[in-house]
C-alpha cells in the first residue's frame, strides 16, 4: 500500500536526506578512500564513527542499526557491537504536537472521546511515543501516537541503510546483504501502519488465548486509526528488573517467552519478529505482557517444516537431509562445503535443543561462544565464497538469538529438548497451512513480500 502524501512526501525525504547524509556521507567517505587508497577498513573504528553520528539522529535509521546489531553476519562483529550501543530511546514531543496530531486523528474533539489523557508521554521511541489515558468505560489504555513525516524518514533512512551495506560490500563480501535490506524495508514501512499492528495485536490474543501467563493488549478500533493505537495498558515491570527482584522467577518466564514466541510460529508460521527488552513487562504473579507488535512475520508453512527438518538432520547427523532444509529456506547454490560452514551456526542456535537434559543456556549461547561461532562461519563463508542470506531467515535467525540473549539474562535452566520435542510432536505442515489461511483472512493481513 502506498502510503498517503503527508506521510511519505519529497520534501520530507530532502529534509531527512539532509539530516543523516550529513551524518552517513562524511563516515562512508572515509571508508570508500582508504579502501581505495590501500590503507585498509578499520571496521571497528568505523562503527564508532558510524555510532557518533547517527547518536543524535532519532528515527527509523537508529532502530535499524541496532537491528542489524543482532543479525549474525549481517555486519562484521566490531561494527555490530559498536552499533548496538545505540539508544532507542528518543525525546518525546511536546504537548502542543500531541494536540494536533490527535486533533488530526480523532477529529477536533478529541479530547471529549478520553476520560483523561496524560500530558506527558510515559514512553517514547524510534517511531513514536506513549501516552497513558483512561476510556470514558474506564479503561486505562495505551495511546501509541506516530511522529510527524515518519514516512519519509523511514524512505529516506532505507535509502542511508543502502549506503551503508555497499560501504559493507567494498571489504567484504561473504554474506550478500540484499535480501536482509529487502526484507528489513518490507517489516519496517509495515510498522508504520498502526491498523496493521492492531490487527496484530488481536490475532496475537487469538493465538496465545490458551497459553498461562502470556497477555497481550486488546486494541480499541474506535480510538485507533493508521498512525494512532488505542489498546489496553498493562501494568508491569521491566524484564531484567524483574528477574533481578525474584531469580526464582528465571525459568517461569523463560518458558512463558519461549511459548509467546514459538506456539505461534510452529501452529500458525507467525513470529513476532522484535524480542528486544522493551517490549514485555513482567507483573508480580510472572505474568508476561507483550506490548509492541509492529514487526509481526508470517512464514510459508514450508519454512517451518525447514526449520523442523534442519533440527533433525542435525540430531541424526544426516547432511543430505540439511541441504533439503536449506533449500527450503532460500538458500541457492547449495554445496556439501557450504552446508559444513552453515552448520557451524546452525549447531550453534540449535545446541539447546540438542540433548535430553537439563541445561543452563550459557553452555552453549554464551555471548563469547556465540561470537567464536560468528566469526569462524564467517571465515569459512569467504573461503567458500559468500552466500546470500534468503530473506525469511533474518527475522529468524534474529528471535532465536534475541531469545537467547534474555534466556542469559533470566539464567534459565530447562529442558529444552522436551519442550521442543512436545511442540513439534503434532506438526503437520497441511494443518499449518489451513490454520494459517484461516487466521490471516479472518484478521486481514497480508502474507509479507
């Protein structure tokens, strides 16, 4: 869908190509003549630059940096960790800009429709900020309000995004990072349709309706529109400042973010694609809220088979059955060599699965394990030549590894082998397709580009 003139126009994209080529240009200058010069890339170095200068740019080119932070390979390692040091927390607006953007959303009135509403945003971020309100049926809810031009931005941002990959590209080839710009373009312009996210939002609710300790708001429809979500506010802590107050607590919500994430990936091919620290809350009976549903993937149900075909190959040692699942995938041109260096990933991510006991995360998704594994994969990747990450793959790759960040976090012992075992016991990749043919068409979402 093209998005309306106000939202995505040439003046606001020369306004935000000004802003961060500023930024972007004079770092990718330097990058492009020392390579040409023979003096070399520093990647690390450049991701410092790179962080300095988009430090004070707020906006989508921010939230996709710290992206890109934890996609393996999609950056070398020191510029990723430079990159992850970016804040998504941006300033909020005023509340003159409040006024008038919801005058422009709910009508001149607007006020009249709340039985209060706060001045003062409870949160803000890359896209927008948060204000607490209270429904005239005395609800409290969250109003998610989108910023101004934040079609344009986002544009204008890809485009810088662009820059950056074949700033990338000049040193070092190993992994094509086309398809991870087309798929991160695709998921963002969708988080800036909020009655996307709504519809989100309630499919989410029908999803995990039967899952203990799992809450997602509930959107209201009369007081949303596509750059104004109105949904129920959930009352909670932060995560880790929750698992801080009660380590006991570690293996409960360890399971109940496993369930939110994966039942509805292995029942319908639907993943919540962002696993970042702000987006659940922890209340004090460990019921886990999910807040932020803008970056929602659906998979095709042969995907999910892949997934589940590339976990046996792997218990059984059986490499043909590997290729198979890659291919399922997207990754073309499979060879035994490349499904050797793919492999050394794919144990990686895939460790905890791999033995019937009991078993801390850390023994094997430790953060210095998971980077010797990055770093090897891509050592063997530019011996073999390069490989072009299939497009499903980023938003997956990223959950798995984003999950297994928090999991670090909570200290999470479990069994993960059973519990991956009793959800995949029943799959069938028919009954997937249906369930999520369904799903989709009763809430009207597309399935992604």
């Amino acid at each position: 869908m093209t998005p309306p003139r106000d939202e995505d126009s040439l003046g606001g994209r020369l306004r935000r190509y000004a802003q961060v080529t500023t930024a972007v240009g004079g770092v990718a200058a330097r990058a492009v003549g020392g390579r040409v010069i023979g003096g070399g890339v520093d990647s690390g170095r450049l991701g410092a630059e790179l962080r300095q200068a988009l430090g004070g740019i707020k906006g989508p080119l921010m939230k996709v940096a710290q992206m890109l932070a934890t996609i393996p390979d999609a950056l070398p390692a020191d510029l990723a960790q430079e990159l992850a040091q970016l804040q998504a927390q941006a300033p909020s607006m005023g509340w003159s800009f409040v006024r008038r953007r919801m005058a422009a959303e709910l009508g001149p009135d607007w006020l009249e429709k709340f039985a209060s509403f706060e001045r003062e945003a409870s949160a803000a971020a890359s896209l927008g900020q948060v204000h607490r309100a209270r429904s005239l049926d005395g609800r409290t809810v969250a109003c998610k309000l989108q910023y101004p031009d934040m079609g344009s931005a986002v544009e204008a941002d890809l485009r810088q995004l662009a820059l950056i990959f074949a700033i990338h590209r000049r040193y070092d080839s190993a992994v094509g990072t086309d398809q991870i710009h087309a798929e991160i373009s695709a998921r963002l312009r969708e988080e800036l349709d909020y009655d996307r996210e709504a519809r989100h939002l309630a499919m989410y609710r029908e999803m995990l309706a039967g899952v203990s300790g799992v809450e997602v708001p509930a959107p209201l429809p009369e007081l949303s529109t596509r750059r104004l979500l109105t949904m129920t506010w959930l009352d909670g802590t932060p995560l880790l400042e929750a698992a801080k107050a009660r380590p006991e607590s570690g293996n409960t919500l360890a399971m109940r973010m496993y369930h939110a994430w994966y039942i509805p990936f292995h029942a319908y091919g639907i993943i919540h694609g962002d696993p970042h620290l702000g987006n659940y809350t922890v209340r004090p009976d460990d019921t886990l809220n999910l807040l932020d549903f803008g970056c929602v993937r659906v998979f095709p149900p042969s995907f999910v088979r892949g997934v589940i075909d590339l976990y046996r190959a792997l218990l059984d040692d059986d490499q043909e059955r590997a290729i198979e699942a890659y291919r399922t995938w997207g990754f073309s041109e499979i060879t035994h060599e490349l499904v050797e260096v793919l492999g050394i990933w794919a144990r990686f991510v895939y460790a905890p699965l791999m033995e019937d006991r009991v078993r801390p995360i850390e023994e094997t998704n430790a953060t210095v394990y998971g980077r010797t594994a990055a770093q090897k994969v891509h050592r063997a990747l530019r011996r073999v030549g390069g490989v072009t990450i299939p497009r499903e793959f980023v938003y997956m790759d990223r959950v798995a590894i984003g999950l297994g960040s928090v999991f670090l976090h909570l200290k999470a012992a479990i069994n993960w082998y059973r519990v991956f075992q009793e959800l995949i016991r029943d799959f069938d990749e028919a009954t997937l397709e249906r369930r999520q043919d369904d799903l989709l068409r009763r809430y009207g979402i597309d399935v992604p580009a």
